[in-house]
C-alpha cells in the first residue's frame, strides 16, 4: 500500500524548482498559478535566494506548487492514503480532491501571508531538536516557555516560541537531546502566536466549496483518517496554531498496512524520517525529476489497496 506525503515549510532551497520546468507543460503550469495567486513562482522557485524563500509569504505557496507538480509528473498515481506535514496538508488535500489544485493554492496563499503577518508581531522561530525522550522533552520546553510543535516521531521534536526562548533553549538542552537545529522558517507555527491567522482562514474557507477525500486522508492534528471535505478544510485552518502529530500520522500508516511511500517535491524530510520509524516501508524522495523513475517502479510495486 502506498502513501504519497508532502513536505513542510523548511524543506525549500534556493532553485529547487530549475529542473522540474525542464518537464514537458511544466512551465505552462507553474505560469497558470503564478498568474492565480499573484506570486512569481519561476522567480522564486529559479533565482531567488534563501532569504526570499524564507519569508512565509512566498514559500508554503510555492511548497504546494512544486508538489503538486511533481505529483503530476509522476503520471497516473493511486495512493492508498495521502497526508502533508504542516502546508504540505494542502497539498496532501488537493492530492484526496478535496480541493482543485488552484483552489489550493490559492488559500496556501493567504494562509502564508496570514502567518507571515502573524509572526512579524513578535520574533519567533523554531528549533528542532534531535535526539531525547518526548516524556522529557515535552516538559522542558514547556518550562522554557516553548511549545512542541511538531511531535514528528523518530526522536525528532520541534520547538516553536520567541527567539529569546529558544536561545535559552540552546544553552539548557533536554537530558538526552544531542542538537538543536534552528530551521529555515520565519516565525512560531503552529502555537499561540498564530492565533491571529487563524481567523483570516475561517474568512477565506467559507469561499470554498470542498468535495470528499477520494482516498485516505490522514490529518496532522490527530493522525486519523478524515472522510469529509469540510471537515479536511476546518482542519486545515485550525491548525496553523496547534501542533503537528506526524508521529500519530506515521502510527496510522502502519495500522493501514503502509508499504511504500513517496514524498513529492522537495523531498527528504519526511523520508529520512519514515526510515527510522517505519522499518520495512520503501522510500523515493522527489528532489530531482531523476528520482521519478525509482518512484514509478514503486508504485508498480505497491498497488494501492
């Protein structure tokens, strides 16, 4: 049984994207969107720096774009169960047909000016922390004022609060916690200093018209499967400011009977992680279009059930 999964915020480079519009229709493709949501995605996804690809505003648009393009790349697909790790929830959502792939876009559009506007009200960030016991950990970040706020299995939790508390952080690490890593985003997801974007969602969804999942869809908040498209779209607003359960994600595509799994563009992330926690599950991350041939012979493999 295959599971498709999309990264998160963080997972962008600087020309990531410079390859991928070498496909066939890709160009025309990435044009359309950009022209949907304002945004210069070629731009952004070629020859911007890794400071403009920093800013919120700019990368969970263009996260979602270069998944779902290299989801279409990969020709005819049937997962058996869908899921993104924070913004990658859209386009793990336009992957279920929940919603179209514009629709998509769009909302990840103002979701990430929302955020962005959310975290310039004070300076925030996130760690991750490698290593340690969550029993442990969770309570030493909450000591420090920090919230976990992604709980993402293997040993791996992220910390999200002000930069003063993770600075702290730094110094007081959790017993048995090896490093802490700062990451490549620009405010505290998925905590309280998100509450105001929150509400710009709730806005924004009640233009939508979403469909039901026409696969598996596990959500973030709570690793379980979700059968109604509103339901998928109430999720994907209210957790902006609460953690991410990718462990409880992970749980659930083992109970599923999970044998492979493919994560879209720019890939990595959550494969290395389903490596130490889903032994047994083969991996094809979608860095490069090279890697679409080594992903196509794994979905012959693993049919969807």
């Amino acid at each position: 049984m295959l599971v498709l999964v999309a990264p998160g915020q963080g997972a962008q480079t600087p020309g990531f994207l410079t390859p991928w519009l070498e496909l066939p229709g890709a160009a025309d493709r990435i044009a359309a969107w950009s022209d949907a949501i304002e945004l210069d995605l070629v731009h952004y996804g070629t020859k911007a720096d890794a400071d403009e690809i920093r800013d919120t505003a700019v990368a969970q648009p263009l996260l979602v774009a270069a998944g779902l393009l290299s989801a279409a790349a990969l020709g005819e697909v049937t997962p058996g169960v869908v899921a993104g790790h924070s913004v990658g929830e859209f386009t793990a959502a336009a992957f279920a047909g929940v919603l179209d792939d514009t629709a998509a876009l769009r909302l990840v559009r103002t979701r990430g000016r929302a955020m962005a506007e959310a975290a310039a009200i004070t300076a925030t960030g996130m760690s991750a922390l490698l290593g340690g016991d969550p029993e442990v950990t969770v309570p030493h970040l909450e000591k420090l004022g920090l919230t976990a706020a992604n709980v993402n299995g293997a040993g791996q939790i992220v910390a999200a609060g002000t930069l003063e508390q993770l600075a702290a952080l730094e110094a007081d690490k959790p017993e048995g916690v090896r490093r802490v890593v700062a990451l490549k985003v620009a405010g505290a997801f998925h905590t309280h200093h998100m509450a105001p974007a929150v509400a710009t969602l709730e806005e924004a969804a009640k233009e939508l018209s979403p469909a039901a999942p026409v696969t598996r869809y596990v959500s973030n908040k709570d690793g379980q499967v979700v059968t109604d498209g509103a339901e998928v779209v109430a999720r994907l607003v209210g957790q902006v400011a609460n953690p991410v359960r990718w462990d409880l994600c992970m749980e659930t595509f083992q109970e599923l009977g999970a044998t492979a799994l493919i994560e879209v563009c720019p890939g990595g992330t959550l494969t290395g992680i389903a490596k130490r926690a889903l032994p047994g599950v083969a991996t094809v991350a979608l860095k490069t279009p090279d890697d679409l041939d080594a992903a196509r012979t794994l979905i012959a493999e693993h049919a969807a059930v």
